[in-house]
C-alpha cells in the first residue's frame, strides 16, 4: 500500500467511534442469551467499522469523486442508453406515501401506488402494441427469461415439449443466450448478412419444430433497424415458434413503430434505460414484460387490476408461470419510469426517439471519416464504428477508450457487438447537445491523429485518471474479494 | 409544450440534417417497413409542466396510508426500520446513481471500492469467506442458490421448508421449472421446520435443503442440528436464507458449516417501497467461487502500483461467456447495495448488535403483552423480532379495526397457510416503542372481548 491510496472504510475504523445511536431501551429486559444458548448466540462481533458520521460523509464523497455518472459529462455507451435521469423522478420517488409503504398492506390503502401500477402497465402497453403486461421483473435479462418462462408455458399447455431451442442473432446481447439456457433452453445462433442484419436464408436453415422462440432486438446492436422484420416473423411463426423483442433499444422507436405491430409475442423493457430509471452503477433496474393476447394467460402473477374504480391484485390467474419475484417488482423504479412518461407524453416521447436517432445519424458521419463503418445505411439510436484502421498502427479500440477518459468522456461500448472487429459502439442519446457532440466527435477526432502520429500517448492513456491501467490477469488468477485486517 | 430534457433547437436540426444530407429526420425511419409503421400517435395521457406532475404525484402518494403516520406491526419479509440520514444524502450523489456498471475501472474507483466494502461487510454478518456485489432481492438470490446447488451437484431433489418466506418459495418453483427441478416441501410444526420429515426425505438424491434463519415465523430454526442431519449426505448443500440484521447477534450460518448464504439487506438503510427495490445478497464458500451468479469486486493494483478494484472472475458472466454463463443476471442492485453499505458503516460493529437485541427485547414485551391480554401465541420456541398470534377474528377483520386506531396491524398468514386462518405474524422493530406495542396489543384486546 502506498501513501497514495484511498483508504477503505475499514481503515478509517477506531475502537470506540460511533455513528449511530439508538433509543434507549423502555421495555423490560429480559435475558437473551440464557433463552439462545451460546450455540446460537453470535460470539465474534462482525467486523462493520468503527467511525463517525463525519468521517462516513468524507469517505463516501471521496469516493463519489471517483466516479463517473451522466451528471459528470457525456457518456455515450451503446446498448445502455445513458440519458439524463430526471430529478422530479427522485423527488417523487422519496415521498413517504411511495417510498414506506409495505408490500402486505391492504390494497384499499395503497390505492395510490394501485393506480400508478396500473396505469404504468396500460402506457407500456401502448408504446409496444402489446395486450398485456407485468410489473413484476427487475431488470433486463430477469424480464427477457420471465418472458421465455411463458413461451415454454404457452408450448407445453400445447402438448408441445420438443422446442428445446432458442434461436438467437450473433450480434445478440449476452444476456440473450444465458437467459435461454436458464429457461431450460438451448441457444443457435443465426448469422447476419453483409448489411448487418439477421440471414433470412440462415433463419429458414435454423428455424423448424423444435424451436421455440427467436429473440432479437430491432434496431439490432448495430443500430440497425432489421427492415425484413415481417418476413422473419413469418419465418418463426409458421414453424410454431414465437418472437420474443429485446427491449433494450426500444429508444430508437418510440411512437414511429411498436413491437407488437410487427408481429413480436412476447416484449421486456428496461425502463432505466428507455424510461430514465436511474442505472445506479449497476441497478437496481426494472424489466416488464409485455405479451399478445395468446400469451396473457401465462404472465407472472399478481397483476394489478382495475374493478370499477378500486384498484387491487389478481392473483387467481391458473396458467400463469407463477412468481418471477416476490412482492410486484421494482415499485420504485417503475415510479421514475412513470413519472417520466407523464413528463413526456405521446408527442415527447416520439421526439425522445426521433433526436436519438438524428444525433447517433450526426455522429456517425462525423466520424466515419476517421474510423471504419462497417454498415453504411442510416441507423437508429446508435452505430458501431470499427478500430480496425488503428489497429494496424498498433492502436487497439482498448486505447483509444482509455484515451477518452483523459478527455472526461466515458467511452463507447467496446468490443461488442462480437461480430465486428475492434468493436466501438456508441449512442448518444437524445438529452445530449449539439456542443456536447461536436466535442466528442472533435476528441474522437484528434485521437484518430494521434493514433497515426503520436501512437504512444493513446496506448499508454489513460494519463489523468485517479489509477491507471488495472492488473486484470492477477484479480482474476489470485482473487482477493474482501478486505481482511492486517 | 416545451420538454425541458430535450435540447435539439431548430437551428442545430437543420446543420445536422445538412450534415447527414437529409432534408427530413422522417428519412431516417424510411427503412422501417410500411406496413408496420404507426401511422397515429400514441394514445398516452397529455404530457405535463414539472409543477402540475408534481402536484399531481403528490396527491397520488397521500392516497397511501404510509409507514411514518401510521404505526406498523407489519414485517413477513420487509421491515421498518431507522435508516440514518446519511444514507440518502450517499446515495443522491449523482456521480454514484448516474453512474452505469462500472467496466471502466479507472473512472468507477468509487463504486467499485463501495462494492468491495459490501462485500467484505456480507462476509463478516454471515461467516461466509466469499460474497458477491448483490442480486435483485432475497427471493430470486435464494432460486438460484438452488439452482446452483442443482448444478454443482448434477442432483434434482430440493428439500425446502415451509417455513421459508412463501413468496420465495413461489420464485424457487419457477426458477426451478428451467432446469426441472423436483422441489419437496418440508412441513413445519409450530413454526419450525419438521426435522423428522427433513431426515426422511434427505437421501443421495438431495441437492440442497433450503432453510431460513430466522424463518418466515420468526423462529430461530436449530441449524446444528439439521447441519447434523446433511453430514448423513455431505454431498447434498445447505442452503440458508437470514435476515442479516439478525446476525448483529445470531451465530452466523457460516459457523453451522452452509454452503449458500443469502438473505435481503432491505434492513439496512432500504425503505420498503412497496417491495422493491430491495438487494439481495449471495455469499458462498471459497469452493464455490467461479459458481457464484452476477458480479463480483476484486482488488488489485494499476501500472504505478497503486491499489485499485475491477470487476473480475467474469468468465462466470453472460456477457463473456453467454449461454455457458453460470447465471443470466446482468443488472443488480448496486444502488441499494451502497445504501445498505452506508448504513451498515453508520450503525457500526457496536451497533449493530445493539439493534438486533433491541429489536429481540421488544419483540419479547410485545409477545408478554399479548400472554397477559390472554392471547395465544402460537410459535413457542426462541426467535428474533416476529412472532405468531391467535386471533378469534379473521386477520382483515382485526387489521380494518386497528387500521381506525392509526395501526397497521401484523401479516395475516391466511394468505399462504390455509390452516392458519386467523393466525396473525407481528413484527416488533426497534422504532416502536413500550406505548405504542401496549396501545396494540391493547387494541388487539378489544376485538378479542
């Protein structure tokens, strides 16, 4: 350790500190550890620090000064969607009447939080065509296997128990083929063309009765929207197999098109990415799940129902494929969710999708002066550029990343999706300026020279960061994932 | 109306256009084929100012009978208990909730330190040498901790116990549908697990038996004992579910030799927010390690030598290793993992054992209280804050007259416990206090004359 570290919590711990402090005990005591015996009595305290409140709030400063959020500047990281978090969302959020109350109280007395819910479940409706949807996933890959979960239901109250594949595109989001596989699926893989977008003569090749579903994402990873969306439907539904929408780029389409109009069964969103829920340096998130009509009777259950004007909980739902969580998801990230829709509206939320598009459409040929653009057609809400130009003079995508950072830019998505080489995927979003853009794309720019003429000062950025590049091999080979005293 | 997070003006438009050599952004939908193409606009309520919504959400949010005007004995899973201010000044900064996962560790020190200190506080409550950086919600950590054990064992048989929370018992069945796990219920006497019927039903073609501790009754259940029943099949795991707060002063599962622990952390520092979002924790062995689902925090250092963190053993995860991945999870709780790290610094090595005694103390009275009103309690044996009472009215009935006196009264076990009609679960937090649990149980008391 050198003197330059940031000290963990544990390090700022002194015997005898104290950052809390209890009411006073005014019920008679009585003896505890006599009734638990010592076999059940703790006899080594748990090692939680020692300290002040002070030093709780200078730690945890010091510590959100070494972090990056959207607040901090622009963060265009594709398939993640970083768009500015609104702060009505938090304020709402925190008001005693959303953020105390229980899960088990009666729903006469949370009609409030019934009614968002329920209304929450009819906008989301709306914006994807679909007939039903469900609260209750908390977050992407939850929403995408609660969704396959219902499609292995819907086949099976079919008499249908051979569809044991998934099929998913090779530029599929990793958590497509890892949710299948905890489906009880078996993910193939159907290869894309020279324009990027999914091989329908693949698809027929894949696709047949013991296929259950195709997921896919349109706009695809590489901002694509699949244009022969309604051929492939057909493709996959005349085999008896269900669609199933990735929602995760949902923001390039926002009142232009809806999943279920093209023919998708089953939709999840990720509502702190499209919906501005916050991604908490990592979560909590919030993924529902939207279904056609022939799949509604499989969704998770309880659903919030509206009867007359109550609104309460339907749990009697006999082929629904149980509970995918306890309780009825990430209430408070569905509030953010909700308080966004009502800020935005029809019309808002078609211009969220329309400036989206039209900022990731000005980056792209800004910058494909400078770097490869494998697919040169429009895209969507993001592209994916490709390093391989720089690569040759010895600049990988991983360097010109990290070289970002010197410039406080949080850098692109990079080496996905896998079927470009040197992958740098990015998305701007729509709550980006004009000025915020030009100076990225003129970073960007300035990189790609260095790259050619100044080499160095790319592969070996970052320069300004608090710690430079990390020793990833030896975290991995000799892992050491808690603090122990010394 | 003007939409205060869009800052597209029409002048940038048209440069931009120029740019692209459009005239018109329709063109950059003209791919989207014809025939599914919404040819009208979406039919959502009319976008409103920040000062209407607000009223508005403000209205919505009364509507709600909150935990702060009104006195709860309510817990089954979520508790009300004193979150430091502290906590919610952290967790507002907008460098940590802005952030996304931090794959950039030279820019994410901050938040990757913060994991690395939750899991390092995980691994102390529960006596477990490995923890990760948090799942959903105790529920889904605990289905796949099951569906780990199914793996690493090659075995289907899962015995659970009735006495785990029942909405997690409804996530294991679901989880377990993928890799068609046989899941056996244990029954429960009293509010304990039925160790005979354990013993009967645990043989080689057990994978795990899932307890927790304290259970869904609030009873402590007798882990040494089942710990001795699983060395009959030292293949079979033992998989506990704990309520960490009860760890400040229940001898942690890691010390009865578990193989999985989780449990919530919504105790510390997390409101109950309608049930989520919460954060679950998963900590395990050293052996089980490169099995454990989502992510993980690692030390390490950087070229200069200094220590830093990365996110690391991710051969484990979806996005390296798709559908070999040990788990789908990909977003987590982090969030909430900090909130519970904050106060779990603030409440303190000290203070954390005092909390868990104070709320063990008035569970206590609140139970003697309800012996001296004449009241039947029906769980006998040791436990933390909750207990079991016997009613001579159904629990809504109880609970709508409470709800006049400004209660909201204890879960009515009715809901999943057909043989437990009128049976209420009272939960006693350290915020009550010696007038309020006399007021109830004399309330209570009422209803019974």
């Amino acid at each position: 350790m050198t003197n330059q570290d940031f000290p963990l919590i544990f390090e700022r711990s002194k015997e005898g500190r104290v950052s809390f402090n209890l009411p006073e005990i005014d019920v008679p005591e009585v003896d505890l550890e006599a009734e638990l015996t010592d076999t059940y009595v703790r006899q080594e305290a748990p090692d939680l620090p020692e300290v002040s409140e002070l030093d709780i709030m200078r730690h945890y400063t010091g510590l959100s000064n070494r972090n990056y959020g959207v607040d901090s500047g622009f963060y265009p990281l594709g398939s993640c969607t970083m768009k500015y978090n609104p702060k009505i969302n938090e304020d709402v959020a925190r008001l005693d009447g959303f953020s105390h109350i229980h899960p088990y109280q009666d729903p006469k007395t949370v009609q409030g939080a019934l009614e968002m819910m329920y209304d929450l479940q009819e906008s989301l409706k709306e914006i994807t065509g679909m007939a039903g949807v469900s609260l209750q996933s908390a977050a992407g890959a939850h929403g995408e296997w609660t969704g396959l979960m219902m499609i292995r239901a819907f086949h099976e109250a079919n008499g249908d128990f051979h569809r044991t594949k998934v099929i998913v595109p090779d530029s599929a989001h990793g958590t497509n083929p890892a949710s299948a596989t905890v489906a009880g699926f078996e993910a193939v893989t159907v290869k894309s063309n020279e324009n990027g977008l999914v091989d329908l003569e693949d698809l027929k090749r894949v696709v047949g009765d013991d296929v259950a579903a195709l997921m896919l994402t349109n706009p695809n990873t590489l901002g694509l929207f699949e244009t022969e969306i309604v051929e492939m439907a057909e493709i996959v539904h005349e085999a008896g197999g269900k669609l199933y929408y990735d929602g995760a780029n949902l923001n390039a389409i926002m009142g232009y098109a809806r999943p279920g109009d093209m023919g998708f069964d089953v939709v999840h969103l990720n509502l702190h990415k499209t919906f501005t829920g916050p991604h908490g340096g990592g979560g909590p998130g919030s993924g529902p799940v939207g279904v056609s009509a022939e799949l509604e009777p499989y969704l998770p259950k309880p659903l919030i129902v509206k009867q007359d004007d109550f609104y309460t909980f339907e749990y009697d739902r006999p082929q629904s494929i149980g509970r995918v969580k306890p309780y009825y998801g990430n209430f408070g990230i569905n509030l953010r969710a909700y308080t966004y829709i009502r800020t935005m509206g029809a019309e808002g939320l078609k211009k969220v999708s329309e400036y989206a598009v039209l900022n990731a459409n000005y980056m792209m040929r800004k910058l494909e002066k400078a770097y490869d653009l494998p697919y040169s057609q429009h895209c969507k809400h993001e592209f994916v550029l490709s390093g391989r130009r720089q690569k040759k003079l010895g600049v990988r995508t991983l360097d010109i990343a990290k070289r970002l950072l010197d410039f406080g830019y949080h850098p692109p998505t990079i080496y996905f999706p896998l079927n470009v080489e040197e992958a740098l995927m990015v998305e701007p979003t729509e709550t980006e300026s004009k000025e915020t853009l030009d100076g990225f794309i003129d970073t960007m720019l300035q990189i790609a020279e260095e790259a050619e003429n100044n080499p160095e000062i790319v592969q070996e950025a970052p320069h300004n960061t608090v710690v430079k590049r990390m020793d990833e091999t030896t975290a991995a080979r000799k892992p050491i994932l808690r603090y122990y005293k010394a | 109306m003007d939409f205060r997070f869009l800052p597209m003006t029409e002048n940038d438009k048209k440069e931009m256009l120029d740019t692209i050599g459009i005239s018109s952004t329709d063109e950059l939908f003209s791919d989207i084929p014809e025939k599914v193409r919404l040819k009208r606009d979406l039919n959502l309520k009319a976008p409103k100012s920040e000062a209407d919504l607000k009223k508005e959400l403000v209205q919505m949010a009364n509507k709600n009978y909150n935990l702060k005007e009104y006195t709860s004995f309510l817990g089954a899973g979520v508790y009300d208990h004193f979150i430091p201010s502290v906590v919610d000044h952290v967790i507002s900064r907008s460098e940590f909730y802005t952030a996304y996962t931090p794959y950039q560790p030279e820019i994410s020190q901050g938040e990757l330190q913060a994991i690395f200190e939750f899991q390092t506080m995980i691994s102390e409550l529960t006596g477990m040498p490995v923890a990760n950086s948090s799942m959903y919600d105790g529920g889904t950590s605990l289905a796949e901790a099951v569906n780990l054990s199914a793996g690493q064992t090659r075995k289907k048989k899962v015995l659970v116990s009735k006495a785990v929370h029942p909405e997690s018992q409804a996530v294991i069945e679901t989880y377990g549908k993928g890799p068609n796990l046989e899941i056996v219920y244990i029954d429960h006497v009293n509010g304990l697990t039925d160790l005979d019927q354990l013993a009967k039903e645990l043989d080689e073609n057990t994978a795990s038996v899932v307890i927790q501790y304290p259970n869904f009754f609030g009873q402590i259940e007798p882990l040494a004992e089942i710990r001795e029943l699983l060395n009959q099949q030292p293949k079979s795991m033992f998989i506990v579910s704990s309520n960490p707060l009860s760890l400040g002063y229940l001898t942690p599962p890691g010390k009865f030799g578990a193989d999985i622990v989780v449990g919530d952390t919504q105790v510390f520092g997390i409101p109950a927010q309608f049930g989520g979002p919460h954060c679950g924790y998963f900590a395990t062995t050293e052996k089980l390690m490169r099995k454990i689902p989502g992510r993980l925090v690692g030390q390490t250092t950087d070229e200069n030598g200094l220590r830093g963190f990365v996110l690391t053993l991710q051969a484990r995860e979806q996005h390296i290793r798709r559908d070999k991945a040990t788990s789908n999870i990909c977003s987590n709780q982090a969030l909430n993992a900090l909130a519970s790290s904050v106060a779990m610094s603030s409440i303190g090595k000290h203070g954390l054992k005092k909390m868990s005694e104070l709320n063990m103390q008035k569970a206590r009275y609140a139970k003697q209280k309800f012996v001296e009103e004449g009241f039947e309690i029906v769980t006998n044996g040791t436990f933390f804050n909750e207990f079991v009472v016997k009613l001579p009215v159904s629990v809504s009935v109880a609970n709508e007259k409470l709800l006049e006196k400004g209660f909201i009264g204890g879960y009515d076990l009715a809901s999943y416990y057909p043989e437990l009609e009128g049976h209420m679960l009272v939960a006693v937090t350290e915020i009550r206090t010696k007038e309020e649990i006399d007021a109830f149980v004399k309330e209570l008391g009422d209803i019974h004359d």
